[in-house]
C-alpha cells in the first residue's frame, strides 16, 4: 500500500510507502506514472485501442506536465528513487485500487487530478470491465464521507429502509443472515435517539 499525502497520518504507519509530495504536484505524480507506464511497455494497447479515445494527447498532456521521472520527482519535492519505486509497484501489480478523497477532487485542479488518476488505469486495462484482462478489481473510486452520510441519513427511517443503508448493504427484513445484528442495531439506536418509530435515527 502506498500513501501519497503531504501530510504524516495514521494511514502511512501500516504503509508499505509514504509519498510525502508537495501539496498540488498531485497531476505531475501521476502524468510522470502514465509516461512510465508508456515507456516500460505496460499499456494495454488492445483495450486502449478497442475502449478509449484521446491515448496520444494524453501522453502529450502528460509530457508537458513532468516529461520526464526526475522532473516529476523535483515538482512533488520526492526523492526520485521512492517515486520510481511506486512507479514500479504500480507497473509490477496486476490488480490496483487507486482510492483518493476530496482533497484532490474538490482542489482548484480537481478535474486534472481525477483525470490524471483515471488515465493511468485506463492505460492499463485496469478498470472494472470484462474487457479489461480479467483485472476485475482494479479501480479508481472516490473515498467522500458527507455525500455518502448525506445519502444514508436521506433514507435512514424504520419504514423506509434502503436495501444498502445498514453494513454490508442491506437492510434488517433483507433475510439474510446479519438481518438479525442489524434490526437489533437499528432498534436500539431508535430507542436512543428517536422517542418515534419511523423517524430518523441520523
């Protein structure tokens, strides 16, 4: 597991890497990965091919950003061999989930960063689609708790009860065999927090 943030937190301690970069190098990160993976001949040219549009110019744009590994390195503020070395982690691992929060999605360069992820997935193959080497949990989804907390307090009543409002995704009269743990969960943070049945508990 690698850990790209400025910032040391809890989250880096059980890290196999820290990348230390300096706050919004993020795209230049990431465009030096897609070169590497150009260069190194780890683009899946059959499914680029078959399943996207616009490779070259994103080589390109990638080239103006950080046109070379180095040049990445100097622009994150990280000693080059430990961004070679997620370069090759990346590279080497079949199956890759890239998890990021809204520090880059919500930043002023949000859009390049996201693209800058995604496109070095797509080159790869690595994305969730029966076209994609069989690399079926390969990702690059977006960690955000207030849309998700949002989503869930929406539709957190006892008599309407989403099907993926509770832990494992689904609700307390789903049958399955945590339906018992979750009623007992919702009834007794009813019973704490709501003096009605049917209102919401969040």
């Amino acid at each position: 597991m690698v850990v790209i943030d400025p910032r040391w937190t809890a989250t880096c301690g059980i890290a196999d890497l820290h990348l230390a970069l300096r706050p919004g190098s993020d795209v230049a990160v990431f465009a030096g990965l897609l070169l590497h993976l150009a260069e190194t001949g780890a683009c899946d040219d059959a499914w680029i091919e078959a399943r996207t549009s616009g490779f070259q110019a994103a080589i390109e744009a990638a080239r103006r950003s950080a046109p070379t590994a180095a040049n990445a390195a100097a622009l994150a503020d990280v000693a080059p061999g430990e961004l070679a070395r997620f370069y090759d982690w990346f590279t080497a691992t079949e199956r890759t989930v890239t998890l990021y929060s809204q520090g880059v999605n919500q930043s002023s360069a949000g859009t390049d960063k996201v693209n800058a992820i995604i496109n070095c997935h797509l080159a790869t193959g690595e994305m969730p689609s029966p076209h994609a080497k069989g690399r079926f949990a390969s990702d690059a989804p977006v960690c955000c708790g207030l849309p998700n907390g949002r989503n869930r307090r929406s539709r957190s009543s006892l008599r309407v009860y989403a099907s993926d409002g509770l832990p494992s995704g689904s609700g307390p009269m789903a049958g399955g065999p945590m339906a018992p743990t979750m009623l007992l969960w919702i009834v007794n943070l009813t019973l704490r927090h709501s003096p009605e049945a049917g209102t919401a508990v969040w």
